[in-house]
C-alpha cells in the first residue's frame, strides 16, 4: 500500500508539473503574439506615407519590453513533450549558451530601436526594423520549429 501511495504522488506531482508545463507554453505563446503584433505595427506604419511616430514608440516600447521578459517565457520542462504543443525546438535547452546569445542579440537590437521610436526619422527606423528583424529571424531559424 506504501508504493501504491508513492506512485500516487509521484503521478500527483507529474500531472502538476504537466498542468503548469501546459501554462507556460500558452503564456508564451501568447506573449510572442503580441511581440509578433507590435512588429506588424511598425512595419505597417513604416509602409505608409506618414508613419504614425506615437504608434511607432508604442510598439518599440512593447518590443523592449517583450525582449526583457523572453527568457522568462523558456523555462526548464517547457520544451517538446508529449501533450503540449509548441514550436520551441529542444535546442533552446540544448543549447541553453546559443539560445542566451540569440536573445541578448535581440535585447540590444530592441533596445537600439526604442533610442530611435521617437525621432521621426524614417530611415534611421527602417534600417532599425530590418537589424532587429534579423535577430528575430536568426533565433526563429535556430529555436524554432519552421511551419509549413
């Protein structure tokens, strides 16, 4: 009967670390959804004839802030496992020195483009999106799953 109740909590502390596996990968999900959106902004506002500065400051600020908060949203047990869908390819974890170096790349590319969100000069901004937006693709390449 011991065991039996071993075994229960064991399979107790799995379901658990599961359920918060489960949350996890949703938070960040949805986190790279609004980093994603607040990208389209500015390339959006960067296409018009008049970007729209305020907007363009607004979505730098939220990109800075995302770019913060990215290694929170990789922990440990959140990765491909059996019940959660993800597009975070284990070499996050595997490669834990490369996936660090592809995200501080990131943090200085959007910390570089929230210096120029309010400046109004448009190449200086174009030439911003397209640096940071390398650093995006680089880590997408390397960490995350392609779709088709």
């Amino acid at each position: 009967m011991r065991y039996l109740g071993i075994g229960l909590v064991a399979a107790g502390y799995m379901a658990l670390a599961q359920a918060q596996s489960v949350d996890i990968v949703d938070t960040r999900q949805k986190a790279l959804k609004a980093l994603g959106a607040s990208f389209k902004t500015i390339r959006d506002e960067l296409r018009g004839d008049s970007p729209d500065a305020a907007r363009i400051k607004t979505a730098a600020t939220d990109i800075t802030s995302a770019a913060a908060e990215i290694g929170k949203w990789f922990p440990a047990g959140s990765g491909p496992a059996p019940g959660l869908k993800t597009d975070a390819r284990p070499q996050i974890w595997t490669d834990a020195a490369g996936f660090a170096s592809a995200r501080e790349a990131f943090i200085r590319e959007a910390n570089k483009w929230a210096q120029l969100g309010a400046n109004g000069d448009r190449v200086k901004w174009q030439e911003a999106a397209a640096s940071l937006g390398q650093t995006c693709k680089g880590c997408h390449d390397k960490f995350r799953v392609k779709r088709e």
